[in-house]
C-alpha cells in the first residue's frame, strides 16, 4: 500500500549539501535516509529513536546504501534535551509520523524549538484520519488544525502545506531568526 513518498516529502524541505537535519521519532527511517541523499558527505542526518531497534535496523539499512553521514541516536523527543543534539545545532528538522504518538506533544514542540538553528525548517507528517483502521485510532489522531495551532502559538511560522500521500498532511514550518 502506497502511503507516502518520503523522497517527494522531504524535497520539500529545500535541503542542500552540507545541512545538518535530525529526524525524530525516526522508526525505520526513511525520511533519514532521503535527507542523507540531499545533505551529502558534508552534511549530518540524526535518526532519534527511542526503539533501540528501529536504530539497529537503520544502521544496518544506511550502510547498505553506502550512507556514512547517517548517525542513529536513541533518545526521547517528549523530554527537554531528551535528543541529546545540540541546541540551535539543526538546519532542518523531520517529525513524520510520530505526533500522535507521543502522550504529551507540548514538549517535543520544545525540544524541536531548541535543536532548531534559528530560520530552520521543520516538516512535519502526520496522518490526516484513521481510514477504517489503515491509520492509528480516531481519538489518536492530531488534526491538521491543531498541530498549526501547536507550533505557531510556539513560536514558529507556516511556509506551505501539501498532501503527504493520501493519508497524510504535511506542513512545513520556520522558526524566525
């Protein structure tokens, strides 16, 4: 089943050679894997899990395809520093996918607020319903709404939204310099 092209989502970044961009909540980490493509040699992808077995998997996944700019990181994104990047360190950040799975989305609106270099871009990818069961529960699901209303009364702004594939919105963000 054809959910989502991670390719396609991620170009809508504007990534270039040499950026530094941590995916969060990265699973299996194909949006990593698409960054680490665009930044290059000269640029970093931090995969942040808190499933040490998802890491596994990428590292393994990444070396297959020859990635050496790929660094798997195993933290918690609901808690402050829970990353371990550093702050104001990150070009771009993804969260694809992982908002309606965290208890409290307040804190990992934070913790992208400080890995985020001022005028970075966030893309954010989450499901837009539950489609009889194919996505997660109804009650689970962050609104497209809402999840604007989340990071802009934070702090950041709108550039564009698009469809992430059928199932899924998809909007990018900046964080003002």
């Amino acid at each position: 089943m054809n959910f989502s092209d991670p390719n396609a989502n991620v170009l809508q970044l504007g990534l270039r050679e040499g950026m530094k961009v941590a995916d969060l909540g990265a699973g299996v980490g194909h949006h990593a894997i698409a960054a680490a493509h665009i930044v290059g040699e000269t640029g970093r992808v931090y995969a942040v899990d808190v499933q040490e077995e998802l890491l596994r998997h990428l590292e393994s996944s990444a070396a297959a395809r020859g990635l050496k700019n790929m660094e798997t990181v195993w933290g918690n994104i609901e808690k402050q520093g829970g990353t371990t990047l550093k702050e104001d360190s990150m070009d771009a950040v993804i969260l694809s996918n992982a908002l309606f799975q965290v208890e409290h989305q307040a804190p990992v609106v934070a913790e992208i607020k400080r890995i985020l270099k001022p005028g970075g871009r966030l893309l954010l990818i989450d499901w837009a319903g539950s489609y009889d069961g194919i996505g997660p529960p109804e009650a689970d699901i962050i609104s497209e709404h809402t999840a604007l209303e989340l990071f802009i009364t934070n702090g950041f702004h709108k550039m564009k939204d698009f469809r992430a594939g059928p199932h899924h919105y998809s909007i990018v963000f900046t964080l003002p310099t």
